[in-house]
C-alpha cells in the first residue's frame, strides 16, 4: 500500500507541528529527541516497563474456555512507560493506532499513528487533502481525545497501586502537556476555548 496511509500526527507543547524536520546546513535532521516508527511506535529509548492490557473474561464457563483456547490469537494492547534523568515517555500501541507521550523539562511532544485505514478516524482523514481547516480543527480534538481518553488510560495502568487521590498527579502531569481539562479551566478560559475551535501551529 501507499506510505500516505502510515500517517502521524504530531504535536510540540500543544500545538501542532507542520514538520518533524529542521535545516541544518545542507540536509534536514529531526526535531524529535527520540526515535519512532512509520506508525508512531517507540524505538529509542525503550520503555522500562511495558504492560499487556488482557482482555477480560466473565465467569461463565463457555467465555472461560473460549479465553484460555484463543485469546492469545486476538490482538493486544501495550502500555509502556520511561523515566529517567528527567525524560518521561508514556506509549500505547494496539492493532488500531500507537502513540507517544514525550516530556522533559517544558518540552513536550505527543504523536498518534498507524495505518490509516483502520478504525482511528484522526489517521484516516488527517493527511488526506481536506484543507488546513479541517485538519487543524480535528488536530484540536484530536489532542482532547488523547489526553482523556488515551494518556489517562496509561497512566492509571502505570500507576493503578496509587490511590485515587493522587489522580491530581494526573491533571497536574497533563498541564505539563499544555492540556486543561474542561472542568479545571477558569471561565475565561472556556470562553477561549470555545472560541478558538482551530489548532494553532507550532511556528
């Protein structure tokens, strides 16, 4: 199949990049201080702790000889997590879309990827030909979508031993990101929010 379906979308302390690359000199090197595949899936550094997220089974009897004979054939999800010398990296993968969660200091960079053709609407539209409109517009979602569902998925897997008090620990690591949630935002904030239904780029 076409490169165009192995699609990434990428985003540097919130905002949506235009490229992965910078000149230097005569070529371009990378502006992503770690290294990835076509389809956002972390290469360097390794995740220090990776988690296989099973599927689950009722008590039934037909479920439980169903999970035991061929759960292993369906497909999983993976949750990895990196800390060390200030660098923090949270990655999902699973048949449908990867992504990488990158922070240090008050740098940040998120990607979500895979193959377009499957069920993740952002990789199958983004990248498409709709307009710069349509794109920054679904980059806005995209990234809500990320940080409410997918990293806070990662992160309760990671750290499900916590109590649920330090779930502030969530919301103050995802402001890191230069995400709000909705309901931690000032009423000026909201306001802003709504209004401004575009993504800004990351000049």
């Amino acid at each position: 199949m076409a490169g165009i379906d192995h699609t990434i979308i990428y985003f540097h302390n919130g905002r949506l990049m235009r490229s992965l690359y910078k000149p230097a000199g005569d070529s371009y090197e990378s502006v992503i201080p770690f290294e990835y595949s076509r389809d956002a899936e972390l290469i360097k550094p390794k995740a220090s702790t990776k988690k296989m997220i099973p599927y689950s089974c009722s008590t039934g009897r037909f479920r439980q000889w169903f999970g035991k004979h061929f759960m292993d054939l369906l497909p999983r999800e993976y949750i990895g997590y990196f800390h060390e010398d200030g660098i923090r990296i949270f990655t999902y993968q699973s048949e449908n879309y990867n992504a990488i969660f990158y922070l240090k200091d008050d740098e940040s960079y998120v990607m979500l990827g895979g193959y377009g053709h499957y069920d993740n609407v952002y990789t199958h539209f983004f990248g498409r030909g709709y307009g710069e409109e349509l794109e920054r517009k679904m980059a806005k979602e995209c990234y809500r979508w990320l940080f409410e569902e997918v990293f806070s998925y990662c992160w309760s897997v990671i750290f499900r031993d916590r109590a649920y008090e330090d779930k502030a620990d969530l919301f103050r690591l995802q402001e890191k990101f230069h995400y709000k949630n909705f309901w931690d935002m000032t009423r000026e904030e909201r306001e802003e929010d709504y209004m401004h239904e575009l993504m800004d780029y990351d000049e």
